[in-house]
C-alpha cells in the first residue's frame, strides 16, 4: 500500500478536541497521509493549538471569515493531492489502525468507497454505542438503510468519486447530497468491521439542539440528491430508500421530540408543506417499518403520518401529546419507584384475573443476594399480560435480608397467584445447578428463568412467548436485551452490535428459524443470547445439558443454548424487552481474559466433535480468535 491519503478537517472552536483529533491521525500505522486542516475562523485557541503541531503532513489554511463546514470540506477537497479522501470532525478521533483497515478493504476488493462502524461517545455520561453501517456482503440499499449513511466521516473515498459533487454552501445536512450519491454511483462499495470512527457527541450539538426551521434543509438535501441520481438504474428503490431515512424518519422520530406544543405545531405544518411532493404512504420501506411494530405503535405511527400528509395537523400534533402521556404511563408500570409489597399484591390480583392459556408457564427467579432488586423484578414479572402459572423463587444461600423479604412476600401474595419458594441450605456455587432445579421444580409447558437482578417490559411474554403457543416446535424463544447498571441506568440500549459480530443483519427482524440453521450460520461463533432473563424455554429433561454447562465458568450459557436449539426451532424478537444488570465496573485482569478465551476454544472444539465445523465456520472462529487476543491484550500469549 503506497497511495496517498488525503484528511480533510473543518476545525471551529474546538481547541478542547483538536489536539486528540490530529494526535489520533498522526499515530497512524498507515504512513502515507496528507493531513489539511482548515481552520474556520475559530474564535477560540484552535488555530494556536494547531500551530504548535509539529508534523511535516501536517498542512493548515485559514478561512478569512467563518463560512461552514460545507465550505471547508470544499476548500480542503481542492487542496488535496492524495488518491484517496477522508474527512474527520476536529473533535472526533480514530483508533490507530483506521487508515490501515481501510487501504486494506480498498485494495483488496477495489473499491470506491470503503465504509467502517460509527462508535458514538456520548460526552455528558462517557457511555459509547458502536452504530452498525454495513453488512457483510452488503449491497448498496443497505448501505443507505443503515444509521449515520450520508456521515463523511466513517468512509474513504477514491478521489475522483468524492470529487464529482460539492458540498452545500450554509445548509445543515450537508453529506446527504454528496455522500449518498457517491454510493449509489459507485461501482464498488465495500465494508470494514475491524474499525471504527470515534463520533464523539457533545451537548451543544446538532442532533441534542433544540428542533429548529434549519433541519428543513434536509429536504433541500434529498432533493438534490435525487436530482443527482434520476437516471440511475433501480432509482425507483434508491428514492424510497433515501425518503424513508431522511424524510419519514424526521418526522416519526425527531418532530415528536419537541416539547413545546405550539413550536411542534409550526414544524408539523412545515413538514406537511414540504412532504406533499413525496407519495411517502405508499413506500416500500415504510410499509415494512409498520410490520415490525406493535398493534398500538403501528395504529400510532400511521395515524400521525396520515394526519401530517393530509394537513391535519392540530390532530396530528394531539396524538403525539397523548401518545407520549401514554409512554411515560406505561415505562412508569414496568419500572415503577418506590415499589412497596402493597405494589406487589395490587400487581398479583391484576395478574390473577387474566385468562389462562392453551399452554402454561412457569417463572423461576434465582437470588443471591439481590434483596434490593427482589421487589422490581417480581413486579416486572408479574406485570406481564400474559398468565402466568406459576412463581418458584430460588434462594442460594443469601447473606442478606433477602429471605426475610422472599417470606412476606410468599405470605402476602399467595392467596392471589402460586408463589413458592425454595431454599438451600448451602451455597451452590452455581448457576447452572439452581437453573436445573428450576426446570425440575416447574410444573408447566414452558419455562422462564428470570434472574433477580434483572427485570423486563410489561410486554416480554406477549413477544416472546406468545409464538410459542402458536407453534409447538419452537424450544427457545428470545428477545433483544438491554444492559442496565446497578442503579438501572441503561448503558446500552440494545445487544445487537455485540452479537452480530459477522454484521449478517441476522438480528435486525424478528424471526423463527431452524435451530441447526441457527448454529450453522450464527451461533457456532459466539453466543448470540445476552443473558437467561431474556428467553423462555420449552420444558424438557435438560439435565445432562445443565451438568455438561457447569463444566464451563463463563460461557456455559452459550453451550446450553446451542445445545437446545439443535433439537427444534428458535424464535426472536428484535427489541430490547430484556433489562440486564451489570454489576461493577466489569472490568477483568488479563488473567480472566486469557481463561475467557481458552473457555471459548474449549467449546468451539466440542462443537466441531459435536456438530461438525465447516472451513467458513473455522475461519471465521480463527478471526475472532485473533480480534480477541488483539483487544484482550493477549498477543503476548
């Protein structure tokens, strides 16, 4: 690899950042760059900072008055003299191997374009979300469906393909016209999971700005970029994909978010202006958004798109008031504070009066010292709309007050619902060997392990269990998790990213499939199920599966899974109604991370004894194994 690479910055007002953004650029272990930092009149010791830089790639131009970063990515463009271009925020940042990954996929696939993940670091709270923008064996509609697709930043480009169009002069949205249009006309573009883009979210951005007349540009932005690929082939699909993102989404997700009514009322208007060029009722993706909603969100979401595009908008703006009361109502049913045991028999006369199903279901909820979650989780649990049949609550020998509380709670709520309760009279040192007795305790069909510290939406059992009633064959069924922290402050809104590590998409829709297939494709590489509390299973001897589970300290819950689903179906449900606790920092010592990996070999051998693993499986096993070592700090080892 000895082609230039040409880095286009817009720096304004950024002298807390810049310093980290240039310092990320230079450390690179691609070599060859051009770094072309505009500095747009900065106000601040941006331009200073920049000077004291001491990198002989390092080239600075100064714009005589601030002109945007529309303008500046034009100027630096022009400037440039690399092969290939880049653009970085100047208060973002990129991991060291980021040019290096990118050369790579560029040159061996030979493409235009190579695009890696955006992983957003929200400055106010240091939590991080790795947004997923591409697809193994991708094409370019997914590219465009998926988040951050009109982003600059997150991509290379060959020059000439960037060079084609220029940036909009003073419109917000400035990528959508530029960027989208280079994919679409592109002869190839590619995907890099092996990197990222650091984006770094501050407060006084864009995106946590108050709503304002100037996100309108987007419309300006589709329309232009529509303009620029009308003779495409398949423009038909390309154009109901860039509405659907750009435009629908504005106003099923961001038009919402304004709280002042009056100010929401204007904007609505606004949009219905601008949307009637648009037959956004009858797109295609739009259509499939609908699919994947509840009964009550599909009748919300249509309802506000009808009134909107019809010019009903002080209808339009009522329901988006009724249906946020509505969503602040029913978070405050599942996560209620303050919960009391009068909560608890309140929820247990609720949930002793639903009707019965054609297919019965235990609960089984493990303690060990969760006293301070006992009281959440049951009301979660009991919550549901779905009848429950049957409470078992596990104690392992708590050193707290958790028996006390578990004895009153038996006490109070067993005249309306069957609670028991069982306890050990020694630690077992498992969880493995409580979830077996749970399985062994349970009377019913259908088996849920619920977990002490965790709880769930009030509609967990509605998705998850309700096609298991419907269909027989189906021995595990699962939904997306969330992970919270001890508090119950969510860290991470969704697993996705973490277990589609070959990003296949596989997780994106609900789904039933074969659970040979599952392994075959999925699940023989990691395992694809967060945590117990988020699935419930067909009641079954399992009992040889639990004793072989034990045999393994953190991932046994993998080999269980998998183990199961070889023997019927698998089902999913792909959002997060699954509430995980993360206890600590989790933060393990090299040592822990070294027998992490040695367990992950062990099993991964027992699968190929087992099931049998073909050379794509292996390979792909080998490459998680280097991605490990590499991030574990193994590579002395």
């Amino acid at each position: 690899m000895n082609k230039k690479i040409s880095i286009i910055i817009s720096a304004y007002n950024t002298e807390k950042y810049i310093e980290k953004c240039i310092s990320s650029i230079t450390n690179q272990t691609y070599k060859d760059l051009e770094i072309i930092v505009i500095d747009d009149a900065s106000s601040d010791d941006t331009l200073k900072k920049l000077k004291n830089i001491k990198d002989k790639r390092l080239k600075i131009l100064s714009n005589k008055e601030n002109s945007g970063l529309s303008f500046s990515r034009n100027k630096g463009i022009k400037e440039s003299t690399g092969d290939y271009v880049s653009f970085i925020d100047s208060d973002d940042y990129i991991p060291e191997n980021f040019y290096e990954e990118l050369m790579k996929t560029m040159e061996k696939e030979k493409s235009d374009i190579v695009v890696c993940d955006i992983n957003t670091i929200y400055e106010n709270n240091g939590n991080n979300i790795r947004q997923i923008c591409g697809k193994k064996d991708g094409d370019k509609i997914d590219f465009i469906n998926k988040g951050l697709a009109a982003s600059a930043c997150n991509k290379l480009f060959k020059k000439d393909i960037i060079n084609k169009y220029q940036f909009s002069v003073g419109k917000v949205n400035e990528d959508l016209a530029v960027i989208l249009p280079c994919i679409i006309e592109a002869n190839k573009v590619s995907y890099n999971e092996n990197t990222y883009y650091n984006y770094i979210q501050r407060g006084s951005s864009l995106q946590n700005s108050a709503f304002s007349e100037k996100r309108f540009d987007i419309f300006y932005g589709v329309d232009l970029t529509l303009e620029r690929i009308k003779n495409v082939k398949d423009y038909k699909k390309y154009k109901d994909a860039i509405v659907y993102n750009q435009l629908i989404m504005l106003l099923v997700y961001v038009i919402p978010k304004e709280t002042d009514s009056k100010k929401r009322k204007i904007w609505l208007k606004k949009y219905h202006d601008l949307i009637q060029k648009y037959d956004i009722k009858n797109n295609i993706f739009l259509v499939d958004f609908y699919k994947d909603l509840s009964y009550k969100q599909s009748v919300y979401y249509k309802k506000l798109i009808d009134y909107t595009v019809n010019g009903n908008i002080s209808t339009a703006n009522l329901i988006i008031d009724l249906y946020t009361i509505y969503r602040k109502y029913r978070k405050k049913k599942v996560t209620k504070d303050n919960l009391t045991i009068k909560d608890l028999v309140d929820i247990s006369v609720y949930q002793s009066k639903l009707p019965k199903n054609k297919k019965t279901i235990s609960v089984v909820i493990p303690n060990y010292n969760y006293e301070k979650y006992l009281l959440e989780r049951l009301y979660s649990v009991l919550n549901q709309k779905i009848k429950i049949d049957e409470v078992i609550i596990l104690d392992d020998c708590s050193s707290d007050n958790s028996r006390k509380l578990i004895d009153e709670l038996i006490k109070r709520l067993s005249k309306y619902i069957n609670i028991s309760k069982v306890y050990n009279e020694k630690n077992s040192g498992s969880a493995f060997k409580q979830w077996q007795k749970g399985f062994n305790l349970a009377n019913s069909d259908y088996v849920w392990i619920a977990e002490a510290d965790d709880y769930c939406d009030s509609n967990f059992l509605k998705k998850v269990f309700n096609p298991m009633i419907k269909n027989e064959k189906i021995l595990i069924s699962y939904s997306d998790t969330a992970f919270i922290d001890a508090d119950g402050k969510i860290m991470m809104s969704s697993i996705k990213p973490e277990i589609d590590i070959m990003k296949t998409g596989h997780w994106d829709k609900s789904y039933i499939n074969d659970g040979k297939d599952e392994f075959k494709n999925y699940s023989f590489l990691n395992c694809t199920i967060a945590n117990v509390s988020s699935v419930v299973f067909k009641k079954d001897n399992y009992d040889d599966l639990f004793k072989l589970s034990g045999n393994f300290k953190q991932a046994g819950d993998w080999l269980l899974y998998v183990n199961i689903m070889q023997r019927g179906l698998i089902a999913y449900y792909n959002k997060p109604l699954n509430y995980y606790r993360v206890h600590g920092n989790n933060v393990s010592s090299v040592t822990k991370k070294d027998a992490h990996l040695k367990e992950i070999k062990r099993i991964h051998k027992f699968y190929d004894e087992k099931y049998g693993l073909n050379k794509k499986q292996k390979n792909e096993i080998e490459k998680r194994y280097k991605f490990l070592t590499k991030v574990w700090n193994l590579d002395r080892k």
